[in-house]
C-alpha cells in the first residue's frame, strides 16, 4: 500500500526521483500516465492491469467511456527507475500535469500520484477545508 507525501525535483533532464518507499512495490517496470485533477498516476504493473481489465469491461458504445479511455490509455506511458531510482517524465505528461521542476508525490493506496507543487497546494487546502463534509458524503455511502 502507497502511504505518504514526499517533496521532491526534477534534475534538467526532467528526471524525477521515486521515493524509495514506493520503488519496491512499483517494482522494476511500473506505468504512469494522466491521472484526475492536473496530477499524474502512477500504477504497479499488477494493479495496472486491474484497472486496465476494468476499463475493458465498460461499454464502449458509449462516447464518455471512449473519451475517458482514449485520453487516459494515450498518456500512459511504461516507466524503469535506473539505478538511483529516477525515470523520465516525459514531456506530454509534464505539460499536463503543469510539472516545471518541483513536485509532490503521494501515495494513495492503491496508486501513487504526482503533483506540480503549486497545484497539490491549492488542492490540498480545498479539499482540507472540505475534509469533513467529504467524510460524512462516505459514511452515506457505507464506506
């Protein structure tokens, strides 16, 4: 399970160090790609292809599930951290994530994600300020 926030840079190259944390259940060969909300998710290859044989269970007739999936299969990309643990971001998925240089990655279970800084802040205090409401929506929810 991915637990945490680390804040961390990219070099000029545009390689971003994975918290050492997460690089051993990211394992050897993991998948980033556009995630929800201007951050990127990165996935395990195991749960990568749970998610992967989830979306190929929805109905694609429908124009919403293409769309979601066509941008969210397009973006993906298969990442390898080299010896010091960095990979490339490539630059597609920097553009949309609005990565310039500093980041912050969190574990969300299943998942990690990076975020631009700037956005993760502005994020995070929105969704803070709301933490409570959003807790009593899950309770009505039976989680």
């Amino acid at each position: 399970m991915f637990l945490g926030e680390y804040q961390h840079s990219l070099d000029n190259k545009g390689r971003l160090t994975v918290p050492a944390r997460f690089r051993e259940e990211l394992g050897e060969t993991f998948i980033v790609t556009k995630g929800l909300d201007n951050c990127l998710f990165v996935y395990p290859l195991s749960e990568w292809k749970t998610v992967e044989e989830n979306l190929k269970g929805l109905p694609f007739t429908r124009s919403d599930v293409r769309a979601f999936v066509r941008f969210f299969f397009s973006g993906a990309c298969e990442c390898e951290a080299d010896k010091q643990g960095r990979i490339l971001l490539p630059a597609g998925l920097r553009e949309y994530a609005h990565i310039n240089r500093d980041v912050v990655i969190i574990g969300v279970g299943t998942r990690v994600e990076v975020w631009a800084v700037e956005y993760w802040e502005e994020y995070a205090a929105k969704a803070g300020a709301s933490y409570e409401e959003i807790s009593e929506k899950l309770v009505e929810l039976g989680i």
